[in-house]
C-alpha cells in the first residue's frame, strides 16, 4: 500500500528507545539511504506494535507487508509472494531472467531456474526499482513462522537494502536465525519498567482495585500483552501462583481459558483455523462439518467478541500468534489429527500441496501413497529453489515411508536437498541416518558425495577428501564415470588442503579406473605431482591445459583454476572473465564469487591490480550475501594482498587475520598461505624487511603453506631478504628451476631480478639490464617498477646516479597509476640520489 499525507503516530509506552531506533530506519529511507533492523524479543513484548508505528509514520513511503504464519513454513516463498503481492505487476520492469525466477518461485509460470540466490537478487532488484520512485518500507512480522526461501530471499535483499531507499523492518522472536550474522543490526525488546508497566494497565483497566492491579504487575513481569489481557480476566485470573510457569505459557493458558468458554462449534471452528491458519472461514466451515459439528458463520462472532480473533469478509485472523498456540496445543492429540485429516477432506479437488501436508501431518503410522504424494510436494518445492521446504516434504516422505530401501532414498534426497538449501548441519545428519537404512553401495557412493560437501565446509578439506576417496572405492566397477568426477573432487580438496598424501592416492585410484584417458584426468595428475613438490609437472600440466573441456561454466572454472596452477595466469583470466559474463546474464549468482576470486586472482598476478581489486571486492561481497565462508574468507585475502601494495595497513591486517583463522579452524591451506604472503608483502611494503623475512621464509618450509603460493611469494622474500642484508641465497635454485619449467616472458624477467639480487659487485648489472629486457616483451607493469627500481637504488649506490633517473620516473608513473603510495614515497627518496 502507499502512505501518503501527514501521518501521526501514537507513542508506545516504555518504548522511547525502541521509536528512536524506528524513527532513524524510517528517516534514512526517506532520505536515500536505506537499511534493516531487527526487532528480538519474546511474544507479547511489544515487537508489532512497534511495526504498526512504522506504518503509520510511513509519510510518503510504499508500504510492503507481510506475517509470517506457522502452517505456511513448508510453503516454499508463500511468505515472499504475500509481501510482493501488491507490486506483482511490476516484474516486468526487471530483467528478463530474475523476472522468470520469480514468477517460477511464485507458480506463476513454469519454473526456470533452480538458483535460490537469483531469486533474492530478483527480490532485491525488485524492491530497489520501486525504491527508484518512491522509498520503501518491508515490515516482516513473525520471521521465525516464515518459509526459509522467503527469508533467504529477503536477507539478500536486507543485505543490499542501503544501496537503495529501502527499509525493512523485521520482527521474530528470541530463537536463532540469520540476520544476527549477517551484519543487519538487531535491537533487544526488554520487558517494561514498572512505572512503565502500571502506566500501561492503567490506560487498559483504570479502575483496578490496588490488590488486583498488583497481581496483573507482578504476574505479567513488565510484557505489555500480559498486562493488556490479564487486565480482561481480572474475575477468573488462572489460580495458579505467577512462579509455576514460564510467562509464554501463562499467556497460552489465559488464551486457552478464553477459548474454553465459547460455544462447542465455535471451539472446532477456531481449531481449523489454527491447523490451517489460512483464514479461510468457508473451508473451515466445511472441515467443521466433516467432524460431525454443524458450524456456521455466525459461531465466529462469538471468538471475535471475546478478543481471539478478527473477521473481515470471509477472512479470520488471530489477534496474536499465542492465541493461534493456545487453540492449537491444548487440543488433544487425536483430535488435532482429526482436524487435519478433515481438512484434507475438505480440500478434496485442491491440487496444491496444502492437501497433501494436511494428509501428512494426520497419519500415524507408515502410509506409502501419503509418501509418494510428500515427495513430488518435495520435487515441485526444489524445482522451485524452494530446497528448505524440499527437505521438510522428503523427511515427512521418508517417515511416512513403507519399507527401509524407500526411507534410504527420501532421506538422501532430503540431504541433498538440505545442501542446496544452505542447512550444511542438517544434510549431514541426514545423510547419516540414510546410511544406516542401506547397504546398496551406489546410494552409499552418493551420500559420501554429500557427507563431503558438508566436511568441507564445516570441517576440513583434506578430510573431505578422504570421504570421497572411500565412496569411489564402492562405485570403481559399477559406476567408474562417477567415481573419477569424485576422485577429481579429493585432488582439488588436496589442493585447498595442500595435501600431497591425499592428491596422491586420489590420482593414484583415478589413473586406476578401466576409463578412456581423459585430458582432465592427466591434468589433475600433474596437479597431484606438483602438491607432492615436483615444480617439473607444471610443464606438463601448461600442456595438457589446451585439450582440456570448457564448455560449461564449471568446467571453465576448474580449467581456470589449474591455468593459475600453471602460471597461464592470462587462461585464467580469460576463462573466469568468461563465466562471470555468463553468469551475469544467465543470473547464476552462486558462481559468481568463485568465478570472481579466479579473475581477481590472475589480475593480481598480472599486476592489473585497480581491476583485481573491483573483481575481489565484488566477489567477497556476494560471498558474503549468499553465506559462502570459504570464498569469503579465501577472497578477503586477496583483498589484502593488493591492500599491502597500496600500504593500507589496517584493512590489510583485519582481512588477512579473518583469513588465517578460518584456514586455521577448518584446515584449509591456501587462504591462510595467500593471507600470510599479504602480511610479508605488507611488510615489505612499509620497510619492515625484518618481518617480512620471517613472514614469506614460513610459507617456503614453515605453516601455513602451500606450494604454488611459496613460489610467487619467494619472488618477493628474494628482495626482503636482499633489502634486509641477507639474501635468501637458498631460495634462489628452486625459484629458478619453477621460473624455467613455467617459461613465461615475466617468470624470464623475475629470474633475472633474482639472480641480480644475489650476485655480487659489478656483474649484477647485467641480470638487471636482462630482467628489463624480458619485462620490456610482457604486461607486468607492478613488477617491472620494482625491477626499475631496484636497478635505479643500485646504480645510485655504484656512482652511476645519472643512469638511474629514467627508471625512477618510469617506476614512479606505474606505482602512481597502481595507487601503491608507500612504493611512490620510495621511488621519490631516490630522486636526490639521482
């Protein structure tokens, strides 16, 4: 809905902290900034309406809504599509790909795509080309009763809420959910103060006697709901003393006792109404009948005059969520699974999934046609990139299940579906309780596929690894197609790992399986080679690069990764270029991170490091949105590398200390190892030689440590160690040897700054005139001024000063262009000299 004119809110009491913090939100919004805040608290506290006064102060702002209802959590982006409802119309202002997402994930149209993060950016998109003409207010009541695509759609869309004029104001209750990790500030509802409280029952019952109104105070403990409904029974407050339950339940049992009260068909009716919680009076009338209770419209009013509920049209609504429980949890058990059971038959004829959860939740005991029905809900769900409400409709299949083989099998869907949902916990307990229902050794292959996946982000790459290589194991005969694509997964696990134990007995099984010789096959044991120490096998692996296959998008990723393996760092470039063009237009956002940190990365070894720097600083921000940690972590670290270049000591600092200690918790080596080559360049940078030393010698022999990232980094502890008074002289030969195998123009150049950094007196004047040389056929403008550099200090130190300043005006143009300001401020302390 749009506010429009002067709106004037009615204060809350007790909540002046809380309407500042509202005001603020509001106020940004209005104001072209926009932003989230969650409002925590218990129920009853107050958090709504806290939402209903941004409402109302919402002066010139569209107004989105949505609560989020309890029977509605299986419904994959119900909650989603009742916020958008009002603004459907305008899907066709977005591009054509997030347009479809949405109307997929809302059943308007067939579904296209299975990427829940399109989804989000799609609801995001959307939210901001409203924002465009006029600021908008999303106020989300009860997040915790919402479907879990709907809050990951809406986290996104929280996350980049302050690039637009967009405020989304969130309510839910005191249980974890995501928003506390994802940088969206939260605020804590308290109970009232007591002057607070007795001001508050003092505008709902005036005229309370003092005994009375010091029990409602003392029983209510400062919950504004408490106080508001206590005050309707001061004549048959419950007797129980205030200490014997939890103030939730004492609020359910004051609902309850209201209940209780009301006529037999008036109870049924609100009964159906909580098992379906849709609203819907004539279904609820009709359920009704099925238990044998003649019920009409007009038992409603009776619920209504009592406070429980609201009725508008042929709509009921509970006055608040704990009434909702209250109906629903005092009921008995047999007869809530009559209820559900009538409310199937009601829906008789209904083809959506409602139906089918009624069926589910009124069965006691194994009913396989009930299953089969939960597992195509299930399928329909994930076809959607609804994957959390995937995985409740395979459970509830695999309970419902008649046998051990089909109980196995839901719930290994239900796993992986739970991975594709985010849920990394979840899948692995399923997982493990699939396992122990089989023995057929293909299912089993497949679940070690997901207890890997969940290993590796939660746990340990090189353990991952292991589990894949014992699932291939089982499938080497039967299905060897499948177990080489898991054996290539453990040698890249090996490789995040730096593993050589591990690359080598996945490469050792993978060259084993009775297949045709494969191109990837041959390159990943190079890969393996090269983990055990054999810098000779990247010549083998830059050969072998030119067959490999790219024409999908994760095959030109796994190309580009081992292209940056073998210093091919312009393949890589070009191939990740290539997918994260792709995967803009074909809105496939889940690739995009790893796809980003491969061009950052290659742009940063081809000293491209304006460029490097946007691609890492965009990837790390979609890692960040789509909840990736890995590449989070692993793309802050290339932040701080090219952050080291531009002596940006504090950020460079944070990132890489985030960095080693995600590698150190979860044991991957190659973010820690590029996190500890950023400190040692950051030192270098700054004049700390000393430290740098001891930084980049680590990553030769000591931990972290990874063997490609202890090759480019020796470069730079080559010239730490010179510039500290002690070449790094046992460096020097396995630095050549790489530089040789690898044969590129700028490792041609590198050799020869690294020789002329060793060699003493006059003759090191030829290796850097050599180096230049090399420099001069290649594109590596960041390491060709440090070679300029290095020449101009030493012919400045041999009396040959006039010689130097063409380099030193060469050098400081290309740190200038970089922004690398600590190497600027060096070039010029030279000038004098020269």
């Amino acid at each position: 809905m749009n506010q429009t004119g002067p709106m004037v809110a009615t204060p809350l009491t007790g909540r002046s902290r809380e309407l500042r913090a509202v005001d603020r939100l509001l106020a940004g919004a209005s104001g072209g900034t926009g932003g989230a805040l969650v409002l925590r608290g218990e129920p009853g506290i107050g958090k709504t309406a806290l939402l209903s006064y941004a409402e109302r102060a919402a002066t010139g702002m569209r107004v989105l809504q949505v609560i989020g209802v309890e029977t509605e959590v299986e419904l994959p982006f119900a909650a989603l599509h009742q916020l958008l409802l009002p603004v459907l119309d305008r899907l066709g202002a977005l591009p054509a790909l997030q347009a479809a997402a949405l109307r997929g994930a809302f059943g308007m149209e067939e579904a296209t795509t299975r990427d829940r993060f399109l989804i989000g950016l799609a609801t995001s998109s959307l939210l901001t080309t409203l924002a465009a003409e006029t600021p908008v207010l999303c106020l989300i009541d009860n997040l915790e009763w919402l479907d879990q695509p709907s809050v990951d759609a809406l986290l996104f869309a929280a996350r980049r809420s302050r690039d637009a004029p967009v405020a989304i104001l969130i309510s839910t209750r005191e249980v974890p959910r995501p928003f506390a990790d994802a940088g969206i500030p939260e605020l804590t509802l308290s109970r009232l103060r007591p002057a607070d409280a007795a001001a508050l029952l003092k505008e709902h019952a005036p005229s309370l006697p003092s005994e009375i109104r010091d029990r409602i105070l003392k029983d209510a403990l400062g919950n504004p709901l408490a106080l508001a409904e206590l005050a309707k029974t001061t004549r048959t407050l419950p007797p129980h003393p205030a200490e014997t339950l939890p103030l939730t339940d004492r609020l359910i049992e004051t609902f309850h006792h209201h209940a209780r009260a009301l006529p037999e068909a008036t109870q049924a009716l609100l009964l159906v109404l909580a098992a379906d919680d849709t609203g819907d009076i004539e279904l609820a009338v009709r359920a009704v009948r099925q238990l044998g209770v003649h019920a009409e419209l007009q038992d409603l009013k009776h619920a209504e005059a009592a406070g429980l509920l609201t009725l508008d049209n042929n709509k009921a609504e509970f006055c608040h969520p704990l009434i909702r429980s209250a109906v629903y949890q005092s009921a008995a058990h047999g007869r809530r699974l009559e209820t559900h059971h009538a409310i199937a038959e009601a829906l008789a004829g209904d083809t959506t999934e409602r139906r089918t959860w009624h069926l589910a939740a009124s069965a006691t005991g194994p009913r396989e046609d009930i299953a089969l029905a939960m597992e195509r809900v299930a399928e329909k769900a994930r076809s959607r990139a609804g994957y959390a409400a995937a995985v409740s409709a395979y459970i509830r299949a695999a309970e419902l299940s008649s046998s051990g083989p089909p109980r196995a099998r839901r719930f290994s869907l239900a796993a992986e579906a739970a991975i594709e949902a985010g849920q990394l916990r979840n899948a692995g307990g399923l997982a493990d309780k699939a396992s122990a229902l089989t023995t057929d050794e293909k299912a089993l292959a497949r679940l070690a596929r997901i207890r890997s996946a969940v290993e590796f982000e939660l746990g340990s790459p090189a353990t991952a690894g292991r589990i894949l290589t014992e699932g291939a194991k089982l499938i080497e005969t039967s299905d060897p197609g499948t177990a080489a694509l898991m054996l290539a997964a453990a040698i890249r696990n090996a490789s995040f790992a730096s593993d050589p134990a591990l690359a080598r007995d996945a490469a050792a099984d993978l060259n084993r399986l009775p297949l045709p010789r494969n191109p990837m096959f041959g390159a990943l044991t190079s890969l393996a080679d090269i983990l055990g120490g054999d810098h000779t096998a990247a010549a083998g692996l830059n050969d072998k690069l030119q067959a490999l296959p790219t024409g999908r998008p994760q095959e030109r990723l796994l190309a580009a990764s081992l292209a940056l393996i073998a210093a091919d760092d312009a393949r890589a470039h070009d191939l990740a270029a290539s997918v994260v063009t792709q995967a803009r237009e074909r809105g496939m956002i889940g690739l995009l991170p790893g796809a980003l940190a491969i061009q950052a990365q290659a742009g940063l070894l081809r000293d491209r490091h304006p460029q490097a720097l946007a691609a890492a600083t965009e990837g790390h921000r979609i890692s960040r949105d789509l909840d990736q940690p890995h590449r989070t972590a692993h793309l802050g670290a290339l932040i701080a590398w090219l952050s080291a270049v531009q002596g940006d000591e504090e950020r460079c600092t944070a990132l890489a200390a985030r960095a080693i200690a995600y590698g150190d918790h979860h044991g991957v080596a190659t973010t820690p190892a590029l996190a500890t080559w950023a400190l040692g360049v950051l030192d270098l940078t700054l004049g700390r030689y000393d430290s740098a030393v001891e930084h980049l010698e680590n990553l030769q022999s000591g931990t972290p440590s990874h063997p490609i990232i202890a090759m480019y980094a020796a470069v730079d502890l080559m010239e730490a160690s010179a510039r500290a008074g002690a070449p790094a002289t046992k460096t020097l030969p396995d630095l050549l040897s790489w530089t040789d195998v690898i044969a590129r123009p700028w490792s041609s150049a590198i050799a020869a700054r690294c020789r002329a950094l060793t060699t003493p007196g006059l003759e090191a004047a030829a290796h850097y005139e050599t180096a230049l040389k090399h420099h001069a056929s290649n594109d590596q403008p960041f390491q060709q001024a440090r070679t300029q550099l290095l020449y101009a200090e030493w012919l400045a130190r041999h009396d040959r000063a006039p010689e130097a300043t063409p380099h030193l005006q060469a050098a400081h143009a290309t740190f200038t262009h970089l922004g690398a300001h600590p190497w600027i401020a060096r070039t010029k302390a030279q000038y004098p000299k020269a």
